[in-house]
C-alpha cells in the first residue's frame, strides 16, 4: 500500500516553564512518540473537540423535524431581553 507523505514545512514556537516540558517529555515517552508527535496529536484533537459543535451535528429524523420547528417557530417575547437592550449602556 503506498503511502502518501504529507510535507511539513508549517511550525509552531512554544515557550513554557522546566516543569511543563518535563511533563510533555514523561506523557510524550509513556505514549512512545516524540514531544512533537504528542504536542501535535494533543492539539490536534482539543481543536477538533472544541471546532465540533461549530462545523456539523447529526440528528436522527425526529431531531430533525423538531430542530426544523423550532427555526420556523413564531419568535417567542422576551420581556427581559427587550428591557436589557433598551435600557442605557454603562459605556454611554
């Protein structure tokens, strides 16, 4: 199977205290990659935890159709809302 390498050319300049690297190298090695292999894979899957909810979700049909009537619901008042956005703001 070929495999297909991807170039690296892009990098990322990280400062950090003694005991922050020393704890990278010990997690790094109890995984058998290297700091930038550890670093990276890290990163990597906190970015995409965090850009999840922001990119897709997946609904079954039932979710589906409640999510779509929810967008075509009539706008419910918000009493409150209306008076937070009317009253003065403090950097008036």
């Amino acid at each position: 199977m070929p495999s297909t390498l991807i170039r690296k050319d892009e990098r990322i300049d990280l400062r950090l205290s003694g005991p922050a690297k020393a704890m990278l190298q010990r997690a790094a090695a109890a995984r058998h990659k290297t700091v930038s292999e550890f670093v990276l894979d890290s990163a990597q899957a906190a970015a995409a935890e965090t850009l999840a909810d922001r990119s897709e979700f997946l609904l079954n049909e039932g979710q589906w159709q409640a999510f779509l009537a929810a967008l075509d619901a009539p706008q419910k008042p918000k009493p409150g809302l209306d008076e937070l956005l009317s009253a003065k703001s403090v950097f008036e």
